[in-house]
C-alpha cells in the first residue's frame, strides 16, 4: 500500500490546514496511507483529523527549524 506524509506547520484552522486534511481523506479513501507532519500538534482542527491517518508532531517552534532534527 503506498504511504505519503502532507507536511503543514499547525492544526489552527486556517485554509492551508483544512485543505490537508480534506487532501489527507481524499487519500485515505483511495487506500493510500497518510501521515500527516504538524510542526506543531496545537489548533482547533484536532478534532477534524480523518480516521487512518497518522499525526506526527514534530514538537519544533517554526517551520524552518522543524526539519532539521
């Protein structure tokens, strides 16, 4: 089964964030696993993560410093 990881900086509910998680279902129904990669697990949009896919929080404080670790 194909895996992709959508990258976005938070889960506070701005465009960028609700279009991840609408990509993010869209993928899952197509049977591709999903990761999704916050910089920071915070936001009102928590609740709204599709059932299958995988948060990872990368607990940094901006997106730049977030991929270096």
């Amino acid at each position: 089964m194909p895996r992709i990881a959508v990258f976005f900086s938070s889960l506070r509910g701005g465009g960028i964030e609700r279009g991840m998680l609408n990509l993010a279902a869209g993928l899952l129904r197509q049977g591709v696993e999903v990761d999704l990669v916050v910089v920071q697990k915070a936001g009102e949009l928590q609740t709204q993560i599709p059932a299958g896919a995988r948060l990872i929080d990368l607990g940094a404080r901006r997106s730049l410093t977030a991929l270096a670790p």
